[in-house]
C-alpha cells in the first residue's frame, strides 16, 4: 500500500464509521486520558488522543496489513495535507458518545 493509497482507504474508513457501514471496539485504552485503541469491523486499528474525556486527535491508524505510516512526521518538511487532515478528524458530535464511547 503506497501512502496515498493508505490515506484515501484510511478516511474510506472513518466515513464508513461515520455511515454505520463499519463498527468499531474499544479494544485499550481509557477514554479519560490518554491513548485509547479500537479495532473496526473491517481490522483497522484506530488510535485516538483523548484529553479528559474530549476527543484530541488522531495518533495513528494502521490499516490490517499492520503496515504503519507516520501520522506525526519526525521533520516538518515531511508533514503533508493529509496527514494534518487525519490527525484533526473529529467524527460527528452525535457520535462521540454513541458510536465512539466518549462521556461527551
């Protein structure tokens, strides 16, 4: 899977969560602080910031290949769109707490 290849299937994904097409588990993780992990339905692993119970960012996403790209980029000159537009996805606010497990 090449990177562009990662990120179109990446946000293929977060929409499919989004349109009930895909479930997710809390697999580790408090949703109080921290990392907290879930796998989807179709074997993606989805790692979320959480600060307090809210919803930062995205960590990381590793697709079921295990294969990991960098969401967090060592240099600046190697951030990219994409990247910057993962790692601030917010899902829906009605599904924060539905669909996601957020107290929020």
């Amino acid at each position: 899977m090449t990177k562009d290849e990662f990120f179109d299937a990446a946000f293929q994904e977060l929409q499919g969560i989004e349109r009930g097409e895909v479930t997710i588990e809390l697999t580790a993780g408090d949703i109080l602080l921290g990392r907290v992990e879930y796998r989807t339905s179709n074997g993606w692993k989805v790692i979320v910031f959480s600060d307090g119970d809210d919803w930062d960012y995205i960590d990381s996403i590793i697709p079921p290949s295990g294969q990991e790209f960098k969401l967090w980029p060592e240099k600046e000159e190697d951030d990219c769109e994409e990247m910057r537009k993962l790692r601030s996805y917010q899902p829906p606010r009605d599904q924060l707490k539905k669909t996601w497990g957020f107290l929020t």
